[in-house]
C-alpha cells in the first residue's frame, strides 16, 4: 500500500522576466513589474511529495536525511540565494524564464534523475508567495 510523503523546503532568489528579442515595450506589456532590471526576489517554498511503500521495520516511506541531503544538493544548492537567470543555463537570457512553472519543470527533471529506485516523484509544488505557486505532478 504506498504512501505519500511531503517534505517543505525554503530558498530565496532572485529573477528577472525578460525577452532579449522584444522590444522595451513588449517586455513591459508582458510582465509589468517583472521586467524591471536587474531583477526582484521572492522567499521560495518548494514542497517534494514522494511516493513508496513504507519500511516496515521504519515506519518511514523515504529515509529523511537522504532526501534532504538530495534535495540540498540537487536544487537548494544550486537555487539559494542565487539570481535565477545567472545561475542556471537553462533560464539564461533568450531561453526559458524562471517562473515558478518552469522551476517547477527544472526541480521535477532534477529529482526524477536522481530519486533511488525504490521513490517516486509525485510532485513538486513552487510557491514564490502565499498568492502563487506551480505544481508538476505526475501523470
Ligand atoms: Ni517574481
């Protein structure tokens, strides 16, 4: 009978929305404040839900230390305190902007990369605010 875990995790960054091939206009149009240069930042919350059965000699599904210390690894690390479009080929300028659905999408492929073979990835939840989050889950 699997079960779900979730784990909460912060991280602050920094992001900028901005398409190099638009206009001043434009980018201002799209993405109002968002725009603004160099960038504004957000207190991130990222909830990683997992699945798997549970241990019967732990009670746990996933082992805590492992998953943090993953999680850490694979995107605190990389994320924390960091500005997004610097940091992270993938949300350089003229590709993929940083916003919360995206970084959604770039945690879940991290994870799903590195997950032990016995956890599955059931979601990952990115909340730049109380206001807003993006969620990937699986099909
Ligand atoms: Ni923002």
């Amino acid at each position: 009978m699997p079960v779900r875990l979730a784990r909460r995790f912060r991280f602050s960054s920094s992001h900028l929305y901005r398409r190099p091939e638009w206009s001043e206009e434009e980018n201002f149009r799209r993405f109002g404040k968002c725009a603004n240069l160099p960038g504004h930042g957000h207190n991130y919350r990222l909830t990683v839900t997992v699945g798997g059965e549970v241990d019967p000699a732990t009670g746990f599904v996933a082992e805590l230390q492992g998953l943090d210390e993953l999680v850490g690894r694979e995107v605190l690390d990389r994320l924390d305190h960091h500005h997004l479009n610097d940091v992270i080929p993938e949300f350089a300028a003229g590709r993929q902007l940083p916003t919360s659905e995206n970084l959604a999408l770039w945690i879940a492929d991290r994870l799903n990369r590195k997950l032990p073979a016995e956890l599955r990835l059931i979601s990952v939840l990115v909340a730049e605010d109380e206001d807003l989050a993006a969620e990937w889950l699986r099909d």
